[in-house]
C-alpha cells in the first residue's frame, strides 16, 4: 500500500528566507505532483514530476524528484506572505493519486 | 471553459438521509475522482472512473456509490449517511494519468 508523507506538516518562516518541504513515498512511482491549497478553496495544480531527476521552478517555488530515494522536495527562495498557503504532494499509484498530510505555510514579515 | 463545477456547494443531513453529489467538467477528461477532504489530512481518494462507464473504489469507498453515466458528469451518492461523512467532498479531472488533476470548488458536507 502506497504512502506519502511530508515534513514538516507546518512551517512558520520569515519573510526572505529558504526552506525545504520533503516527501517520501513509500512504493516505486515516477510520477508526482504538488498542489497549493488557500484556506477554504479548492487544489491548484503547482507541478508535475514526471521522471527521476526532474526539475520544475516557477518563481520563487522549485521541485524536483528523486525516484531512487523516493523522496520530492519544494523549495521556497525569499519566502514572502503570498506564499502562505497548505501545500500537497501527490503520488500517483495504478490511476490512483495519493496525497500526503500536507504543510501548512506561514510566512510572517 | 468552466472547468470542473460541483453542485451543491454547501449540504446538510440528517443521520440516515440520502443524497447525491454532481460533478461535471467540459473538458473532455477520461479520468474523474472524488475525494474527501478532513480537517488535518490530505485528501484520500473514494472513488474514480477511467472513462465513461467505468468506476473504481479508492482509498475509502465504503459507505459511497458512484456512477459515470456520461463522460462530462460523475456522481457521488450517500445511501444512508453518517456524521463521519461530514466532510469536504472534491472532484477532480485529468485527461490522462500523465496530467495533473483539475479539481473542483468543493462541497461542504455536514451530516448531523
């Protein structure tokens, strides 16, 4: 049975700063992806990791993918309040998409 | 385009009641999934369906049925609902597995 978890499941983080979110999964996939969800809306699709060793940025947010170690990073540069937000990662297991926990984002000024 | 639209937005019920879910998405995705969302948790997957008349259980599909009758809609249906269904209900789309899902607004379920 696949599993997905995240560390931290929250991070409170100063604005300007870096820092990694980890996800390890726990069965083999060359498939994942990070979703950002706001406080009461719906999962907005942030990247898609299709293959070991790959490499998404889009501002201040890169992911990438291990699929050796099983594991996915995000990483936020110069963290600002925008940022705030629950991000997911997501493995995809036979047509199924399984999420992890989620990290609870803070930036603060 | 209006993506992935769920109805209701917001329902209540009482404990034994029954009720069903509409997803529909006019994008002509093959996949469609709904999930549960819970306070603290990420989403866990009940259902999905690779193509029009086809359905799959997921993660937590006791206690639901679902049915893809068209390829644009997908319901979820509470036979007899329990206060652990109390939930937020998302659905989701994808044009192949390859693909990030486009999900839906949600629906806010309380079941007393």
């Amino acid at each position: 049975e696949l599993k997905v978890e995240q560390n931290p499941l929250f991070l409170s983080m100063q604005e300007g700063k870096n820092y990694t979110i980890y996800c390890n999964y726990s069965t083999t996939s060359d498939r994942l992806y990070w979703y950002r969800q706001d406080p009461g809306k719906s999962l907005e699709s942030l990247f898609v990791l299709l293959s070991n060793g790959a490499v998404k940025q889009e501002g201040r947010l890169m992911a990438s993918l291990d699929t050796k170690a099983r594991l996915s990073t995000l990483h936020i540069t110069a963290a600002v309040h925008d940022l705030s937000a629950t991000y997911f990662c997501a493995v995809d297991n036979t047509d199924k998409l399984i999420f992890g926990t989620g990290t609870r984002l803070q930036v603060f000024p | 385009n209006a993506g992935v639209t769920q109805t209701p937005k917001f329902r209540v019920l009482k404990t034994g009641q029954s009720m069903t879910l509409l997803c529909a998405q006019d994008m002509n995705h093959e996949y469609m999934y709904w999930y549960r969302q819970d306070p603290g948790m990420g989403l866990r997957l009940i259902h999905y369906s690779v193509g029009e008349g086809t359905t799959a259980k997921g993660e937590v599909p006791d206690g639901y049925n679902v049915s893809r009758l068209k390829k644009q809609n997908f319901l979820l249906g509470l036979e007899s609902a329990a206060p652990s269904q109390t939930s937020v209900y998302f659905c989701a789309s994808s044009y192949s597995i390859l693909q990030g899902r486009y999900f839906g607004p949600g629906t806010r379920l309380t079941v007393l």
